[in-house]
C-alpha cells in the first residue's frame, strides 16, 4: 500500500486533472466539427473522469482510515502511560527472554518480572496458572444440565390424541343385570346394564420464559433448547398431576381420592406391619386386584421406597428380591415389573406408598395435538424476547377396579 505523503502527493495532483479534463470536455463540445469525432472525445473524457474519481474516493478513504489508527495509537500511548507501561522495557525483555530459550536461570532480573507481568500472560498460549488467561474463550455447543425426575405416567397409560377444542366423552356400564336361578315355572325379576357417560376435562399447562437478544445471538440454537427446557418442564409438571392432581384446573392423579369412593378413585390395601414394608405387601395388593389385571400391571413407588423393598432381606442374609441379570430385561417382583414414581410418597404412616396398577385399563390421558407457541419480542422490554408455550391435557382414572395402593399402617 501507497504511503500518506504519496497519497497526499497523488491527491494534489489529481485535482488539477480534474480541472483540466472538464476544460477539454468544454473545449472538445466547442470545437467538434462532427458528431463522430465529438462522440469519440466524449468517451474518452467520461472514462478518465470516472478513473479518478475512483482515485480520489480510494485516497480519501485510506486517510481516514490512517486518522482512526492514529486517534487510537494516542490514546494506547496515554493509557500506557497512565499506568506505567514501558514499551522498550518489555521489548528488552521479551527479546532476552527468546535469546534464554524460556530458562529462567539465564534471564536478567527484569526479564524474569517481566515474565510474572499481565502483558507476558496475554502473549501465551499455555494452560499452567502462568499462561493464556487473555486468550479467547471457546463457547461449547453442548449446555450442561441437571436430571429432573418424571413420573412415568405417560409412558405406562392409554392415551387419546383429539383435535385442538375438542371434549372427550366416553360411556361406561355402571352396573350389569342380576340373573337369577329357579324353577321351571318361576319368573325372573327384571334387571339391566346401567350405562352413564364420563366426560376427562382437559387443561392448559402453560409457560413464559424472558430470555435477552444478547443471549440468543451468543448461543448457537438457544430457541431449541429453551424449547427442550420448556418440553422437559411440561413433562415433569404433567407427571406430577398425573400421579397427584386434584381435578382443579389440573388432571386427577391416579392416587387422589384413593380408598374413598370405589367407583370413581383405587381401593387401598393395608400394609403388614406398622410404618415400615414388609416383604409380603405385593403379594397383598395382587391378593386384592383381579387376576385378569395381573398381565400389563406394574409395581410403582418411589425410589427411595424401591431400594428400600430391594434391600429386604433373610436373617441369613440372602435378599428376598433378587433382580434379573440378563442385559435388556426390565426387574420385576413376583414377575411384576416396577417402575420409579418420584411423586409417590415414601413410607409413612398413612401414607400411599406403592401401587400394583394395570395403567392401561385403569388410567386414560387425552391430548390436544401440538404445542402453541408465541415468540415475542415486542413486550418484553428493550432488547428481550419473550417466549410463550402451551399444551393442553387432561387425565383420569375410567377403570378404577384396575389398580390398588398400599396404605403404610
């Protein structure tokens, strides 16, 4: 690249080009004897004219260009100043400290404090507690996260997927005719099938998440995983209901109401010893649920409540519940698989604490299809964006003789 003072040089004399041309553009209009002749003068003017132009906008913008640099080497030299920064000092020292190959023994004493300076930190590329902490940072795709816990309700239940706006009614038989037994002669008393219907209310679980532009420019797909998040959240919050939901505005859990009315909420069975599990408890429960139900029933606490019942054991010390070994295969008790219920209460007095259910006869959700969401970056304030998220579910219980709960005693 040209330097200023040619630049400048170059400038000075292109002005008075350009004042000349535009004075033989006039002559040569004046003078023209012919269109031809006055056509091939006007061509050769307007590409000179436009040759330097260009060359003057080229010049003008490299100097200014070289005021910026110059503006902040200034203000580089005022700041070094203001903290006594000494140029040619730590030139002195950068260089012997090349000439010693790194070996502190070999350096001069101002070398080796210059070693110890931010200024030779920031020159280094090392990771000891010496090196590089000027160094760019390197932004990870990945975002570390914690585990939530999800009761797996969704996965164990019968689902029904509708239209979004549309109401789920169901019928069910609410008693069955008695038959009787007579003689030849006799009349039967006249009995029928009791039929009603059953309606699961389905609700919103809805989010709103604040998150700054800032924040979404600096990380590569924030909006999915905000929209993961948000996912994972709606999991969890829907698990919970599922499980302990009390109809409000919310799905009924399966343990709501649990021994009151037997037609609408599960029977409880009564634990065999007081506060505590016994190894006999599943067996109580599947004592009480129709064997029908056995086949697609699963055992469901929570996990502190499992590794409890796990750890029963023999005065002899061999485990009452020995698990599976074979890779792939679910653990089971009495041939029952379990499942962890994080929302399930631990053992207590009175508390509910392990369910021998047959999900998919016994509980029932229903979904509108998709996730609403809204992106909003207008009322969220200056330079934020909201992100606003909604699902609509609902859950019941339709077969309540499918299920029954524990009642620690």
């Amino acid at each position: 690249m040209e330097d200023v003072t040619k630049l400048t040089e170059k400038l000075n004399v292109l002005i008075p080009e350009l004042e000349k041309t535009h004075s033989e553009m006039k002559s040569a209009i004046d003078g023209a004897k012919g269109h031809g002749e006055l056509s091939g003068k006007m061509d050769k003017l307007n590409t000179d004219f436009v040759t330097l132009t260009t060359r003057i906008d080229d010049v003008k913008g490299i100097e200014k260009r070289i005021s910026e640099l110059e503006t902040q080497a200034e203000h580089s030299v005022e700041h070094n100043a203001q903290a006594g920064v000494k140029p040619d000092k730590h030139m002195n020292a950068a260089a012997d400290w090349f000439k010693c190959a790194g070996k502190e023994s070999r350096m001069k004493p101002e070398t080796r404090e210059f070693i110890a300076s931010p200024e030779f930190r920031a020159l280094t590329e090392t990771v000891t507690t010496q090196g590089g902490f000027l160094l760019p940072p390197q932004m990870e795709a990945e975002i570390l996260k914690p585990v939530t816990q999800v009761s797996p309700v969704r996965r164990l239940a019968s689902i029904r997927q509708l239209p979004m706006g549309m109401e789920y009614i169901t019928n069910k038989r609410s008693s069955t005719p008695t038959v009787y037994r007579g003689t030849e002669i006799s009349d039967a008393t006249a009995t029928s099938s009791a039929y009603g219907q059953m309606k699961i209310p389905i609700t919103p679980i809805t989010a709103k998440t604040l998150i700054s532009n800032k924040m979404l420019s600096d990380i590569a797909l924030i909006q999915s995983e905000i929209r993961e998040d948000i996912s994972e959240q709606f999991a969890y919050k829907e698990g919970y209901d599922f499980v302990l939901g009390n109809g409000v505005n919310e799905p009924y859990g399966f343990v709501t109401g649990a021994g009151t009315d037997s037609a609408k909420y599960f029977a409880t069975v009564t634990s065999a010893t007081d506060d505590a599990l016994d190894k006999t408890d599943p067996g109580l429960l599947m004592a009480q649920l129709k064997s029908e139900y056995w086949a697609g029933s699963t055992l469901v606490m929570n996990q502190a409540t499992l590794i409890t019942f796990l750890n029963l054991a023999a005065t002899y010390g061999i485990f009452y519940w020995q698990q599976n070994m074979t890779q792939g295969l679910p653990g089971t008790i009495w041939g029952i698989p379990w499942a962890t219920m994080p929302d399930m209460a631990a053992v207590a007095n009175g508390a509910l604490a392990m369910g021998l259910v047959n999900f998919k006869k016994a509980y029932r959700i229903i979904d509108w299809a998709g996730m609403e969401v809204i992106v909003d970056p207008y009322t969220g304030g200056d330079f934020q964006t909201y992100f606003k998220f909604r699902i609509w579910n609902g859950g019941q219980i339709i077969q309540p003789e499918a299920g029954k709960l524990l009642a620690i005693q």
